[in-house]
C-alpha cells in the first residue's frame, strides 16, 4: 500500500476503491442473496435477526456482524432495526489484516464506542471528501484502522489449523465442482488419504470426505437461495449429470430435497425482484 503522502509510480492515479457506507434501511430488497464483496454491518437502533450462509444471527444495538464474498445473506428490518453498512472489494484491505474465522460479536463499553466512531467517521469523510485526490487513501486507511480494532477486540485467533488442512481447503475451494473424491485431493497435495483425513480430524471434527460434502452442499443452498437457475442446472454445474443424483446428495445433507429447501424459503432472491441498484452489482455501494 501506497502510504500518505508517498508518490505512487510514475505518477499513477489512485485506484478507486470499492468502499461504500450507507444504512441498512437505505439496502433496498429483503431477499437472499450472493455477496461480491465484504459486509460489516454495526446494528445502531432496534433488535432482530440477520442470515449469513443460512445461519441466524439474532441482533440488538451493538451486534457487529461480518460476511464474506461468495456467502449468502439474508437482511432483515423488521421491527424497527437499523444499522450502518460498511462494504469493500476484497483488494481494498490485505487479508492478514482482517481477524479471520468468527463472524459476529456483541460490543460494549469502550469497545462500542470505538468502533462506533470508527465507522461514523468513515461515513462523514466517504461524504465530505467524495472526489477529492487524497479520498480513497483516506477510507482505505480507516478501513484498516477500523478492521485492526476489530481484530484486537476479537482477541487471541484460534490455534492454527494444519497445513495440510489449509492446503486442502484451497483445493476444495477450487475443484468441489469437479470431484469429491478425497483420493484426487490427496494425490493433488501429494499425501495419503490417511494424513488428509487425520488433519479433518484435527481441525473440524470431520472427515476429509464430509468436509468435501459440506462445502458442495453449502454451494448448493446458496445457488437454490440466491439465484432462480433451475435445479437441475444448479446440480450439473457441482458436478451431478444427473438430477437425481444431486437430488439424494442434497436430500442426504440438509434433511430435504432442493425442491422443498427452495420452496420454503421466505421471500424471492433479490435478483428476481424489480430492477434498481442491489447488493450484486459492482457499482450498487458506489451509488448510496
């Protein structure tokens, strides 16, 4: 990163950066749908609950919550519940600085205070400052300043998982639509299925072969939610020819089958809904 003040090479301008600030009652559509980008949400007034990856999270003012590129999300005003919205491109911020694993926690005390002035102050300068040279190395910085508070109220990181383990969540990410065999897995590393299996184990308490499973029906949930592409599409695109095959291994992993998982969801995916600016386009945070 180019610091304050330091020239860029050969007189480069600055890349514009993703980062939006709006409120939540400003993000129009209440449906499911796919982030391309990261999402803090700061819950200012009123209480309910928000979805990341299918996953409730029940909210109050002070609940800080994080998602992911690629996860699912659900947002919810119900009951009078606001929040501020920070979003940016994964480029905008390294990944060493932002506190991995959890998504979500409840501040307080001087904590709250902290991060609500971080946050607040983003918001007047995204304002204040739009257009100006000096702009999007300004939000950048208070991106980073905002993520390492976070990073320290969150404490210590969990022990580190595997190596082995690591690599192999990056191979799945890569290749779950084309095998969920754990043998190619472990040819592709060069280990046996037995140390790829030992080092599941270890950090998820679960077999190389459910860890394979579990991120294919995972994929699975978030296609059927977020978007209106026909189940059998959705199964030939995870790497099932035939329907009734994806049909069994989704029944097998959620307890239902796509048909009755996507039926009983509430609400349409936001892409089906009415046109105007929405959470999937590149420039929907640029707009607010």
């Amino acid at each position: 990163m180019v610091g304050i003040g330091q020239a860029r090479p050969g007189n480069e301008p600055a890349r514009p950066s993703g980062i939006g600030a709006t409120t939540l009652s400003d993000v129009p559509g209440d449906g499911p749908h796919l982030l391309d980008r990261n999402l803090l949400l700061l819950v200012t007034v009123g209480q309910g609950a928000q979805e990341i990856d299918f996953v409730r999270h029940d909210c109050r003012p002070g609940t800080l919550l994080w998602a992911r590129p690629g996860q699912a999300i659900r947002l919810s005003r119900r009951a009078g519940l606001d929040a501020v919205v920070v979003s940016w491109h994964p480029e905008d911020l390294p990944d060493h600085w932002q506190p991995g694993g959890r998504c979500g926690w409840q501040l307080a005390g001087e904590d709250e205070d902290a991060v609500i002035s971080e946050v607040s102050q983003l918001m007047v300068d995204r304002e204040r400052h739009a257009g100006t040279p000096l702009a999007d190395d300004l939000l950048r910085h208070q991106l980073t300043v905002l993520m390492l508070r976070i990073a320290l109220i969150a404490g210590d990181p969990a022990p580190p998982e595997p190596a082995v383990f690591q690599e192999f969540r990056k191979a799945i990410e890569t290749g779950y639509s084309r095998s969920r065999r754990v043998e190619e897995y472990a040819q592709l590393l060069g280990c046996s299925v037995r140390t790829l299996t030992r080092a599941c184990l270890a950090a998820t308490g679960r077999s190389a072969k459910q860890v394979i499973d579990d991120r294919v029906a995972l994929q699975a949930r978030r296609l059927l939610a977020c978007t209106e592409t026909p189940i059998a599409d959705i199964g030939r695109a995870l790497g099932f020819p035939e329907p009734t095959n994806f049909g069994r291994f989704f029944h097998r992993e959620t307890g239902c089958s796509p048909g009755a998982f996507r039926a009983a969801l509430p609400g349409p995916p936001l892409e089906a809904q009415a046109p105007g600016p929405h959470l999937l386009r590149t420039t929907a945070f640029h707009t607010f």
